[in-house]
C-alpha cells in the first residue's frame, strides 16, 4: 500500500513541476496552488497515515539559524552535478 501510494505521489508531484516548469504564469497564482495542493495532498495524509501504522517517526529537520541560512550557497537549478560531488 505505502509503495503504491508512494509512486502515485511522486508521479503528481512530477506532474505538478512539469506544469509549473511549462506555465510559469502558475507561479503567481494562489488559486492555482492551491487547486494543485487539494489534488496532493490526499494522497500525502495517505503516505502519511501508512507510514504511522507501521512505526515510522518522522525525522525533524535540523534548526539552523539565520546566520547559517544567510551564508549558505545557493545553487542554480539545472547544477545536479555538484550534489553528486562528495564533501571534503
């Protein structure tokens, strides 16, 4: 259950970037967002509820604080080669 809810979301979220990539004017646009999220978000509380059921905690991200957000680098979007790059 959680691998086909988990594939169906990934494929909305494909989806949801392909259409924000091909309409940029979307980006602007509340109403848009949020008809996007009413379609989304079903399927997360799903993922969600499943992952409960079976024990999974979520991870809390760790804080950080305006200091390390203000100096951290800031990478252009088509640069996937550099994530790949391990840290020294």
């Amino acid at each position: 259950m959680i691998s086909h809810d988990a594939v169906w979301l990934n494929k909305m979220l494909e989806a949801r970037d392909n259409l924000l990539r091909d309409k940029p004017q979307y980006l602007h646009n509340i109403a848009a967002f949020s008809k996007l999220d009413s379609y989304i978000r079903p399927v997360i509380n799903s993922v969600a509820a499943a992952l409960d059921r079976f024990g999974y905690e979520r991870a809390n991200p760790t804080p950080k604080t305006l200091d390390d957000l203000f100096n951290e680098e800031i990478e252009p979007a088509g640069d996937t080669e550099s994530k790949n790059e391990p840290e020294e």
